[in-house]
C-alpha cells in the first residue's frame, strides 16, 4: 500500500469474471505520515481510506468486467460501514462483488476481513467513462501489470 | 392493490425526496422531476425490485443517444409505466 499516492491495494488475488468477483490484498504501512496526524499517539487507517481500498478493488473488477474500455469513477456509496479499526502493519484482504453494469454505471458490494473478520463493507456505484486520455490509460495499465491483474482472464472471459 | 403509476411515483418520491403530490403521470423525470442519472439508477434497481423486472436501461439509454427513441418515450413517467407494464406482461407470457 502506498497511501500518499492512493494506491491502496497491493495485488491482484483472484479475478473470477464467470462470478463477476474479484479479490485483493492489501498491507497497511507501518509508517506514513498520515498516520502523524490520523492520530497523534493512536495511530489508524482512515475510514475514508478504507473505503477507498474498496472502491479500488470494485473499480479493477469492473474495468476487468468492461475489458478495458472503460474508466470507473466513484459516483455513490451506501450503507458503508466501519467495523472495527484499523492499525498500522496490517493485513487487509478486499473483495467486491458486481451488483449492476449498464447504463454508464456499475454497482458492487465490497468488503474488508482483516484476520478473517469483516472490518468493513459498502455498497459502491461507479460512473462509467471511456479513458479520458491515452496517457491515462496506459497509466493504468502499467497500474494493472503492478498489481498483477491477470489480463489472461480477459480473454477467457 | 396499487396503480403502477402509484408505485412509481412512491419509488421516486422516497428515492429522490420529491413530495409525492408533486407527481403527475405526465411529468418527465429528467425535465420536469429534476431526476438525474445517478438518482434514475436507485430508481430504476428499486422499480425492478418491486415488479420482478429487469428494465433494459442501458438499451433505453443507448437509443435515446442515438436519437431513435426520445427521452419522454422512456422518461415521461405514463410511458414509462406502460413500458414497465410490457416487462411484467412479457414476464408472464
């Protein structure tokens, strides 16, 4: 995970297209300086952050969905909820669900277990867009090739 | 039991926090409702929840932009009760 720039997964676990889930990991840092602030003497991963993690294991789930044609942006979450807390040096395991795809949209379910317990989970709807930009796009695939998402499974899929 | 237009406008009201009254069976969701995209998907999971359909949005949507359907034929709500009323019949056909 390198929280500074928002990448809050650090890999690809499984990406099953048939079932339309996928599953990712993620290791909180022992050290940011997020964590100077958030907070002094107790330090903990932002609940915001947490769902960010979420919203970012759903959104290359529905960029694996949508083969590569389209950009996931955040548009809504619901029902999102912070079960327990989250320390530095953490292990996080993600997975998320598709709910809907159509319509410019796409809806999931997401979670977080944390040592096998559910930490938190939301339901998360994404705007769909074609990538703005080249540039953009072969960005995220190099995003995608750090993360090992299995781009085989587009093919099969 | 409850015109489909009655559940409709129920769903939108609660949804979007439009009062009810304000509802009319001639009233464009998007023009005159003030409904937009993100709102209409919350209606439109809560529409297909309540009738046991599946409404084909995204082909709605895609007519729509290529201008072989206009968006009072999907959007004004007497529309689009009847086009909810064909899902339900083809449903049980």
């Amino acid at each position: 995970m390198r929280i500074e720039y928002f990448q809050l997964i650090d890999r690809i676990v499984d990406l099953d297209l048939a079932q339309q889930t996928i599953r990712t990991e993620a290791r909180v840092p022992t050290a940011s300086t997020i964590f100077e602030g958030h907070f002094p003497g107790f330090p903990l991963m932002p609940g915001v952050l947490l769902i960010e993690a979420m919203a970012q294991t759903s959104g290359w789930l529905v960029i694996a969905v949508t083969k590569f044609t389209r950009m996931p942006f955040f548009a809504a979450l619901k029902e999102a909820k912070l079960r327990s807390f989250i320390t530095p040096g953490q292990t996080l395991s993600l997975s998320a669900k598709l709910l809907h795809e159509g319509s410019g949209f796409a809806v999931t379910s997401a979670e977080i277990r944390c040592d096998g317990k559910l930490a938190c989970n939301a339901e998360i709807t994404f705007r769909l867009v074609e990538f703005p930009n080249p540039e953009f796009r072969a960005a995220m695939e190099r995003m995608a090739a750090t993360l090992e998402f299995p781009t085989g499974a587009l093919a099969h899929g | 039991m409850p015109s489909t237009f009655d559940t409709v406008a129920n769903i939108i009201s609660e949804t979007c926090d439009i009062p009810r009254e304000t509802i009319k069976p001639e009233s464009h969701a998007i023009n005159d409702l003030g409904i937009d995209s993100l709102d209409f998907l919350d209606i439109a999971f809560a529409i297909d929840k309540a009738f046991g359909i599946k409404m084909p949005l995204e082909q709605w949507t895609q007519e729509v932009n290529d201008g072989k359907a206009t968006t009072e034929q999907y959007f004004q709500l007497n529309n689009l009760c009847t086009r909810i009323d064909e899902l339900v019949a083809a449903k049980g056909a």
